[in-house]
C-alpha cells in the first residue's frame, strides 16, 4: 500500500484558507480599503464592476511597495505590520494578518501597480491563482492601484453563491461606508459601473456622517465625547427626535474598526430610554479607543466581534457618556432657540430630560473621572453656522420639489392640440391642469408652434425611434426617455397630491433587507404609498409589498423597490435633489417602456400625445433629450434646395 498523504499545494491550501477570509466582493473591498488607510493615503477610491464580481479596484496615494514587497505581499502570512507576537497586542493598523492579499490571489486575477514616492519607477504584477504570471516595471502614480478581476473564477461553487448584484452592491456599499466614518480625513469615492455613487471629500466626523446617512441628520446631531485614563469615547448620536422604527444607522468603532456587538448596543439604547419609543433606533456613530492590550480582536477572522478586557466597565462607560450628552443636549438648548423658533416645535427639543435623570448622569461616578476640559462640549462653535444650514436645506427642498420643473421656459406651447380635445372625453389622458404651473409661453411671435401632424402615419424604427410629421418639419422621438417624461411627471403629479390607486397583491412579496435599506426604504414608504405600493414593515429588515400600482403588471415589484434602493443611493450625492424628486425619477426610469419595444401605431400615439402635454415634453427629468426636431428649412438646406 503506497502512503497517501500529501501536503496541499499552495494554491489550494491559499485557496481553502481564502474562504475564511474572502466570502464576497465586499470582503474584498474591505480589505483593499484597509490596506489604503493602513498605507497612509489620503485619497482612496473604489471601482467597482457589476456588483465588484468582475471587478473590485481600489486606487490609493498612499506610501505604495517596493519591487520586492509587491512581490512579498501576495504571500501567505506576508505583512508589514507585525514581527512579534507581542505586537499583536500593539496594533494600531486596520491588517495585520498578512492574509488578505494572498486570499484575493488565490480567488481571482490581480493587477497590482505601485510605486514609492522615492522611486522614480513602480512595478506592476498580474497575478493569478497564486501565480504571478507576469511583472514589469511600469510608470506609475505614487501610491498603490489594485484591481481583483473576476472574482471565485476558478472557484464556481463559490461563484455561484453570490447574491443578486443589488445584494452583493449593497455589502460593498456597507464596508464602504464602515470606513468612510472611520476616516473622515481621507478623501473617499465610490464608482459602480462607471456612475459614482460617493464622493466623499475630507471633512469632520460631523459632516460625513451627514454626507453618508443623509442630509436629514444635519444639525440633529449630539456631540459625545468623554475621555478617562482607561478608555476614551467620542462619535455623534442622533437627536431623540431622529430615533426610526428600523435599524441600520448605528455604528461602533472600537480603535477605529467596526464592529458589532448586542450588548454595546444595550448600553447606548438604555441611555435613550424614555426619550424614544421602546421599539425604535437612534443612530449613533461612536468610536471608542482603548488600550489595544485591553482587546482581543483576534478572535473572528472577519475581525467584527470583539472581547474586551473588562466589558462591565465599557457598557457603564459607553451608558454614562450617551446619558452625559443627551442631558447636555436638553439642558442647554437655548442657542437653539436664538437661532431659530421653528427648532423650538422640534420634538427633541420641547420634550424635557426629567431632572432625576439628569441628576444621575452627572452623579454617575464615572463622570468624576472625566477631566474637565472634556465636559459640557456639546455646543460647538459650528453649531451656530450648521443650524443655519439647516434652514437652507429646508428651503433648498421645497424650491426642488415645486420648481425644478417650471425652470426651464421655453417649452411652452408645444402641444398636440386637437388629437387631445378628442381624448379628453375618454379621459385616457391624465389631466395635468393644476399640476405646477405651466411656465409662460414664450414661443416667439411669428414662429409656428411645433404641431404633430395627425393625418401622417407614425413609424417606429429599430424598435426605439418614433419618426412623426410636424406643421414644421419632423421629429425623431426617443421612446424610452419620451416615456420616462410622461411618467415623472405622471408621479411627480401623485407624489404631490392625489396618489396612485394600488391594486392589492395577491401573493405579497416579502422584501428581506440590509439594515441600510431597511432604514432607507422606512423612509420612503409614504412616499411609495402615494406612488401606488403599498409597502409594509415586517420585523426589524423586513418589509411585505402588500399592493403595486393598479396600472402596473404585478411580478417583478420586488426588482422594482430593489433598483430604487439602489438608484436611490446612486444619487445621494446630488444633495440638492429631494428624497421625492429622486424617487419619482427613479420609478419614471424604471417603469418607462424600454428602447428595443415594438410598438403599435396606437400605443406610439398615446405616448406622443401623453409627452406633448406635460410640462417640459423636450427633456427627461435628468436632461437627455426626448425628441430631436428636423425643422422644414433645414432639411431644405441640407438637400441644397
Ligand atoms: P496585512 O494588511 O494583514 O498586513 P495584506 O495581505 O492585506 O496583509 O497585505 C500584505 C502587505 O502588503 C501589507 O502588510 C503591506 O505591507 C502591503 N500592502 C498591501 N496593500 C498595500 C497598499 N495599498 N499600499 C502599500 N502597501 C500595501
Ligand atoms: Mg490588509
């Protein structure tokens, strides 16, 4: 009998020990970021591709690897960061395994460019299965570009337990995020399929903590920050007012690492009781630093679970300063009051901290370790400048919600007038009167308004294109967008007045979501509702779709409320447009007919009519033309007559 045990070939034993560490693009792009914060860059962008499973890419200017470590660092237990094992207990870095880099190696193809600020050349090394397949010196930006291509190639299991890319965006996105409030001072961005969904410049904690969960924060954040000799703790929480029925928003970071744990968690909610319902969430971002030798963040190869030394002592910590701030919140509100009498009406604000409360936080003999300079520091300076802000964002929505479309003006009077006095009768058109105002008309004198020439035959070419005869010439119609058009309007009409009709589901869907997308979609949910989707929660990130737009197909409303979720974080950085405004536009680009639709002469009829009598027929709500016009004397020209 011959002996029949072998040692593993490195890439396999990398491949086997990658799964503890890569289960997912997002675990990838966590720790691609990381190493960018370790390397010192100030600037780290993410790229990725149909959900980071073609392609997760990070570019940093950080302090970048010699020819010899960019080679090192694909090795197993390879890293800079550790020598001794007593180190472990030092660590500061956000790595120190040296697994990471070898892990991606084994699971997907890698390009790695880098360079030294010394050097004048960097290197560049395509690396596959564990195998460098070929290494160069390149010119290159200093600092480290790493892509991981085609992740789980060689490994279909793996490949095929992926999620749907909305699922598998959004853990990217909530790594991204993780560490994006981590390190306010660098610059963040984050590109999905060539469309950047962050674009995070450095800030204060404050303000990307706004930037990333959303501009319904500002100025409704506590200030919490106490510092002892043994631990020291500072972040934002949430105004009690701003406390949601969902989680998602809470966040703790224990020497700058996220992690997640039940009974911090406890601490902090117990320091609200009384001030919020007992079935709802603040948000809170705080960061906690200690003593590295009092943690073990050893124990969980995802590093998210944490043993502390003396955990009592954290929860009361953690407890007494949420308390500390949140009486310092209520008893000192006056400059609030100063600033503005509408803040007054605010819930948090009018609502008391009862005085025995207040008394047992300041009495808490934690606090009498808390030196003085670090007391009652809730009303910063800014304050003052952010509460003003907080008008403006007020008043910056409701200009976006009414007037974003009597902006433009010189769209009046283009309408097909006759064809609609017939319909108006089999009202098959929505009437529009009395949705915003029409701008004025200011078609020039003498110059003939654009009248479709109904007697001619429509013609669709390519399945996309609708060509129609004018009084002027002719036009060339982009069906998709013309439809994305009539429907923004058609729910931008719904979402201001009366809503939508649903039809109630037969089969309701249930919608199990992230705790991000929990939070977002509880806030969207009135809105939904007057959109047609009746949309119900259904346990902590649950939600049930109870009934969609009665003119609407049931069956893929679940797709739907997906790709708004995710659209709707497309455009977060458009701070200026509405949570309406972006939802309307979103379910406008969604439902609109699609390019590559045959059409029948009748259904292409309605549509035209449908555009010329909205508001603003010749854009769409993000501005791409819906139509091109071929005037009479141009065609002339062009064919020398
Ligand atoms: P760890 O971060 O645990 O040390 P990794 O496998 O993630 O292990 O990285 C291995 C080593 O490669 C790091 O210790 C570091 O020296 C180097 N490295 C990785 N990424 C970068 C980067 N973006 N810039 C500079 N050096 C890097
Ligand atoms: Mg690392």
């Amino acid at each position: 009998m011959p002996d029949i045990i072998q040692l593993l070939p490195d890439n396999i034993a990398n491949q086997i020990a990658a799964g503890e560490v890569i289960q997912r693009p997002a675990s990838a792009v966590k720790e691609l970021l990381e190493n960018a914060v370790d390397a010192g860059a100030t600037e780290i962008r993410l790229i990725i591709q149909d959900a980071g499973k073609a392609l997760v890419q990070v570019i940093d200017n950080g302090k970048g690897m010699s020819e010899t470590d960019a080679r090192m660092c694909f090795e197993r237990h390879a890293t800079s960061k550790i020598r001794h094992i007593d180190d472990l207990f030092r660590i500061r870095t956000m790595g120190f395994r040296g697994e990471a880099l070898a892990s991606v190696a084994a699971v997907a193809q890698v390009v790695l460019k880098t360079r030294k600020p010394d050097d004048e050349i960097g290197t560049y090394i395509e690396i596959e299965n564990s195998v460098v397949v070929k290494q160069e010196p390149v010119a290159t930006p200093i600092g480290t570009n790493i892509a991981m291509k085609n992740l789980f190639f060689n490994v279909p299991a793996r490949r095929n337990f992926l999620k749907s890319n909305a699922a598998e965006t959004r853990h990217i996105v909530d790594e991204f995020i993780r560490v994006a409030l981590s390190f306010p001072g660098i610059f963040f961005s984050l590109t999905s399929n060539g469309q950047e969904m962050f674009h995070l410049e450095k800030g204060t904690l404050k303000q990307r903590i706004v930037q990333v969960l959303g501009n319904q924060y500002n100025a409704r954040l506590v200030n919490v920050q106490e510092k002892t000799d043994y631990l020291n703790i500072q972040g934002f929480i949430g105004k009690p007012d701003t406390a949601k029925k969902t989680r998602g928003d809470q966040y703790f970071f224990v020497n700058n690492r996220f992690i997640r744990s039940a009974y911090l968690h406890h601490a902090v909610m117990s320091a609200y009781q009384d001030m919020i319902a007992a079935d709802s969430f603040p948000l809170y971002v705080l960061f906690i630093d200690l003593d590295p030798s009092q943690v073990d963040i050893n124990v969980h190869p995802t590093k998210q679970e944490i043993k502390f030394e003396d955990e009592k002592i954290v929860y009361a910590f953690v407890q007494a300063a949420i308390k500390h701030a949140l009486a310092q919140f209520s008893i000192t509100p006056t400059l609030e009051f100063d600033l503005d009498p509408g803040i007054q009406q605010l819930d948090a604000v009018s609502k008391p901290f009862t005085e025995d409360k207040q008394a047992a936080a300041a009495t808490s003999p934690l606090f009498k370790n808390f030196s003085q300079k670090h007391q009652a520091h809730f009303i910063q300076p800014s304050e003052k400048s952010e509460l003003k802000n907080w008008k403006d964002f007020f008043e910056d929505r409701e200009q976006t919600a009414g007037g974003s479309q009597t902006s433009s003006g010189n769209t009046s009077g283009q309408k097909f007038e006759s064809l609609l006095d017939k319909l108006k009768g089999e009202d098959i058109i929505p009437d529009y009167a009395g949705f915003l105002q029409k701008p004025a008309d200011t078609g020039i004198p003498g110059r003939l308004q654009l009248e479709v020439d109904e007697q001619s035959r429509l013609t669709q070419l390519h399945n996309t294109y609708i060509v129609a005869s004018t009084n002027r010439g002719f036009i060339l119609v982009h069906q998709q967008l013309a439809h994305e058009r009539v429907l923004y309007e058609r729910y931008l009409k719904a979402a201001n007045g009366k809503a939508i009709a649903s039809q109630q589901s037969l089969f309701p869907v249930t919608l199990q979501l992230s705790a991000q997308d929990a939070v977002l979609l509880a806030e969207l949910m009135n809105d939904l509702n007057q959109l047609g989707y009746l949309i119900e929660p259904f346990g902590a990130q649950a939600f049930v779709i109870q009934g969609t737009p009665a003119d609407m197909d049931q069956g893929n409303e679940k797709t739907v409320i997906e790709n708004l979720l995710e659209q709707y974080k497309h455009f977060t950085s458009e701070l200026k447009v509405s949570k309406r405004e972006k939802l309307v536009r979103s379910l406008a680009w969604q439902h609109a007919i699609k390019q590559g639709k045959a059409l029948t002469e009748q259904e292409m009829k309605v549509l035209l009519q449908e555009l010329f009598r909205c508001n603003q027929p010749n854009t769409t709500a993000n501005g791409n033309p819906t139509y091109i016009e071929f005037k009479k004397d141009y065609l002339e020209q062009l064919f020398k007559r």
